[in-house]
C-alpha cells in the first residue's frame, strides 16, 4: 500500500490503480483509469459515459480559455471531459468528500489539473467568482431546495452557459403555459403537460436523498424561472441553457443562504 501512496498516480502500474480504486470505496462514476473500470457494476451500465455520449455534442468542443464549474462533480468524470475539450480552469465541487477524494485520484491518474473543493451547491456564492460554464447534473433531485440552488447558481456563479440534468417522472409532454390562470380553473393541475414536482418523503430507488423529481415541462419552467433560457435539450434530462439577466424585483439570494438538508442532500 505504502509503495502506491508514494508513487505518482500517473506512473501506476494497473494492479496499482485497482488497489486504490477499490480503497476509495464505491464509485458512482464508471471511469477507465488506465484500462481500471471504476464501477464496471453501475446499475444504468457505463455510467457516466453513456449519459455523455447524449449530449456531449451540444456543448461548445474547443474549450480553450474558458472556465468551468461542476456541481456536484462526483468523481469527476465530466470535470476531466471539460478539461479534455481544453478548458483554462475547471473546478469540481461537491458536498461529499468521499467522492472529491475519488475525483481527485482520478484526475492525477489523467493528468488533468482540476480544482477540487468540498462545497454544497447552497454555498456556490463562497466561490466569488462566475464562471463561463457551469454544470450542474443530477443533482437537482437530491435536494430539499431545488428552485434555491438554481436561484444561487444563477446569482453568484453562472456568467453564460449552464448545463443541467435531472432525473424526471410523470409526463414528458409540455403544455404551453399561459400568463396567469383564473382561480376556479383548476383542470390546468390535472393536464400532464403542467410543471409537476413529484415530492419523495421517503425513499425512491432506495436513495433518501432523493427529494423532489420533476417531470419535463417542469424542469423547463424551474430554468426558466431561475433566470436561464432554454437553448437546446439534447436528450430528454439535458437542458443546455444560457443565463439571461433577471427583470428587477426578482428576489434576491444571499451568498451565504446555507439551507442544506439531511445529509447534506448526498447521494
Ligand atoms: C447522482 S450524483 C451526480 C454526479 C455527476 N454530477 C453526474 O451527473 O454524473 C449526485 C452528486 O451530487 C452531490 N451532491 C448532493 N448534494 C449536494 C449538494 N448539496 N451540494 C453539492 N453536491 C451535492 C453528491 O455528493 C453526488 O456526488
């Protein structure tokens, strides 16, 4: 063990890379560190990757110059991507340490030079700093305050592009929606069209720290309403969107707003 520890993670040899691997615990991120799959097991297959493949043509491919922030980042797989695609500076933040310890491991094995900070997406504001892309994926759901972390992330860090996923439930149709509803036309609530939050109170997928599970249209109306414009949806949970200035009276978020649920919304 002491022989891994004090060689460069990326002059391991295979054998190695498997021993740390499996001493960073579970790994949600399937990743191929030198021909070392990370979760070979994952219950969605080559996850994150397969998820990637998606999308990953509707973001910008040359990088360069540019900064990124990933929410939520796990153990980095999309940081490394970004990274891949040239970006000037890539930071990765998330709430659970275990997991920044993997991404950490990961990015060294690559040789990609990511920042690496334990934050929760509550206090994005901490960062002082707005970046050119921020990802923000599959973390929305794992939060007792959704619309609060799209209301920071919109205030404090994006400057232009935001990539979000979710994962939805119930209907994947939209219904366009009018200014303002009469107070007895209540049928609007029963249309499978209309932005729905699915609250979980206890469990689903045996995760307790998923929350609140839109379906489409409101994954659309939340972005839209935390100030981002829809530009494309690559794949049915993917939103590329584009921040847009807020009209004056919006509320305001402050940068220290720390509102963070059991556990610290983990996964
Ligand atoms: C389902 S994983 C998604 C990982 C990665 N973004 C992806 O799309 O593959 C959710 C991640 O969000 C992190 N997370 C949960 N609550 C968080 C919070 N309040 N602030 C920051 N990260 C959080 C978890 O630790 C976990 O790494």
């Amino acid at each position: 063990m002491n022989s891994v520890i004090s060689a460069p993670f990326s002059k391991l040899t295979r054998d190695q890379i498997q021993e740390r691997v499996r001493a960073l615990g579970d790994w949600f991120h399937n990743m191929d560190l030198n021909g070392v799959q990370t979760a070979p097991n994952h219950f969605l297959g080559d996850y994150p990757r397969i998820k990637w493949h998606g999308f990953a043509q509707a973001i910008p491919a040359d990088l360069h110059g540019k900064s990124v922030l990933d929410i939520g980042c796990n153990a980095g797989f999309y940081s490394i991507e970004m990274k891949r695609r040239g970006a000037a500076r890539v930071v990765g933040v998330d709430s659970d340490e275990t997991y920044l310890a993997q991404a950490r491991f990961a990015a060294e094995v690559c040789g990609m030079d990511i920042e690496l900070r334990q934050l929760s997406v509550y206090d994005v504001g901490a960062l002082g700093e707005k970046f050119d892309v921020v990802l923000f994926m599959g973390v929305l759901y794992h939060l007792r305050h959704p619309l609060l972390a799209l209301d920071l992330i919109h205030e404090h860090v994006t400057r232009d592009l935001l990539v979000f996923q979710s994962m939805q439930r119930g209907s994947k149709e939209v219904e366009p929606l009018k200014e303002n509803y009469h107070f007895w036309q209540t049928d609007i609530f029963n249309q499978p069209g209309f932005p729905k939050m699915h609250f979980i109170e206890n469990k689903y997928a045996g995760d307790e720290t998923n929350w609140w599970v839109p379906n489409r249209a409101c994954s659309e109306a939340m972005l839209r309403s935390a100030g981002f414009d829809i530009l494309t949806q690559p794949e049915p949970e993917v939103f590329i969107c584009r921040h847009k200035e807020l009209k004056s009276g919006s509320p305001v978020i402050p940068a220290t707003a720390n509102a963070q649920g059991r556990n610290n919304g983990v996964a």
